[in-house]
C-alpha cells in the first residue's frame, strides 16, 4: 500500500538520525569526560541535530495526521483497497470548531435573551436603561422608558391553560415590536411584565405617548390563537430621564407606581408623572 511504504520510508528518515546522533552524543561524552572539555559552544554543536530531529518530527507528526494520512486513505478508498470513506482531521478539528461556535451562542443567547420571547431578558434590558442613561447624561438628552403589564393575563393563564398564556406573550411581543423604532429596546423583566427603553432623543415626551397609544390601542383588538378568540389589553406606566428619576432604580420605581395607578383604574391606558393622561380609555 503505498501510505504504508509513505510511512516507512519517513519513519526511516526520522529514526536514522536519531539514532546517528545518540551514537555521536555517546562518544562526545566518552570523548569529554576523558579531557574534561565541556563549555557552552560544545553543548550548542551537540544538541543543535538532535533539535532539529525533534522539530521535523513533530512537524511530520501533525502533517501526517491532518494532511498525508487522509489522502492516502482517500486513494486507497478510490481504489478499493479500503471500504470506509477516511475522515480528515481537519473536518473533524471544523466540525469542533462549529460545535464550539454553537454552544458560545446558545449560552450567549440563554444570558442575555428570553428563551420564549426572543427579546432581551431582564439582566440585559436593564443593561440597555444603564447604557441609556450614561449617553443621556454624557449628551444632555432626555428619554423615557415604559413599563407595560398585560391585563387580565393570570385569568387568561388560568381559564385557558399555559401554553396558551406562552403563545399569547410571544404574540404580544410581535405585535409591539412592528411598532417600534429599531433604535427602541423592548425586553422582558419576568411574568407579563415588559420594559421598553426608548432610545435618547430631543423630541418631547408626548411623542412617546402618542407612539405607546397607538400600541394600546392594537390591543384592544383580539387574538385569534387555536380558534379561540381572546383580548388582553396593555396598562402602561411611563417615566421620563432627568424629570422622574436619574437613575435605574428610580426611573423603574417611578414607571412601575404609574402602571398600577392604571391598573388601580382598571387597565387599559397610560399614565405619566402620576397623572392620568388624556390618552386612557374611558
């Protein structure tokens, strides 16, 4: 087989030297120990071949294995000599490569997203506010957040079971998203309860509210999941950056008393600056 003979002829090539050079170390020793002349420059001319051997044969090792052995077993497969297809070491340190890729995204993905919703998780939507916040304060810009909560979800939840509540959630999240800016950051802090950051700008906070308005008002169409129709709608507090808080905490404490004011008033609307706005449905 001609990878066998390959083989033999490199093993020769590597072991022929090898074993020259022993022999020569063994009477250079022999040689010195008899006149005691060792120094540096005789160590360097005497290890120098046998480096070199070790560096050639470590080189051939990994060509070998990653390049010449898959070849030759790829001949030997075309001819018949052999009945499995050969498999590269290089395919497989690939395939390791990819699996590795994978997993770094799943983890990343299992960190920083939510695994029903797709959008950012809790950790990373209020590292999004915590970005905001430094940009606004570094531009001298306001912004606000919103913290939406569906209403009548646990009845939802409990007259028509989980994975319905799942289902309704995710299409929740879709009908939101079609009406956010891409530079707008939606994420979900746990449960029903959702946060959207808006991102820093020099428009008023009534552009934000008339943006939040036209997403309440999508929810008091229905759902259709499974032929069964139902309808959730949206309470919605609203804090703005520097007005209601200069901080995570207080803008998220400032957001969330508005949002059960709105529930305390029976869901379904907006409210900022603790005052009832005009855009709440009656």
């Amino acid at each position: 087989m001609k990878f066998r003979t390959f083989n033999t002829l490199i093993t020769v090539g590597i072991v022929a030297p090898a074993v020259a050079s022993i022999y020569v170390l063994y009477n250079s020793l022999h040689y010195t120990a008899s006149h005691e002349k060792i120094d540096f420059v005789w160590w360097v001319h005497l290890l120098m071949p046998l480096l070199l051997i070790l560096i050639f044969a470590a080189a051939y090792y990994f060509l070998h294995q990653l390049v010449l052995k898959p070849l030759f077993l790829l001949d030997a497969y075309v001819i018949g000599e052999v009945k499995d297809i050969p498999h590269s070491r290089i395919a497989e340190i690939e395939e390791l490569s990819r699996r590795v890729e994978k997993q770094i995204k799943t983890l990343h993905e299992l960190a920083y997203f939510d695994s029903l919703t797709h959008i950012q998780n809790r950790r990373s939507i209020e590292r999004t506010l915590d970005l905001a916040l430094a940009t606004a304060k570094r531009d001298q810009k306001s912004f606000s957040i919103a913290l939406i909560d569906l209403d009548n979800f646990k009845t939802i939840n409990d007259t028509y079971g989980h994975d319905y509540g799942d289902i309704l959630l995710c299409s929740m999240v879709a009908r939101i998203k079609k009406h956010l800016r891409e530079v707008d950051q939606i994420g979900r802090l746990g449960g029903d309860e959702f946060l959207i950051v808006f991102h820093p700008e020099e428009e008023s906070s009534q552009s934000v509210l008339h943006a939040l308005e036209r997403i309440r008002t999508l929810f008091e169409e229905p759902f259709v999941i499974n032929d069964v129709s139902m309808i959730s709608t949206l309470s919605i507090g609203v804090a703005t950056y520097p007005d209601c808080g200069m901080t995570r905490k207080a803008l998220l404490k400032y957001a969330d008393e508005a949002m059960y004011q709105v529930k305390r008033q029976g869901g379904n609307g907006i409210v900022e600056e603790h005052i009832v706005s005009a855009l709440i449905a009656v």
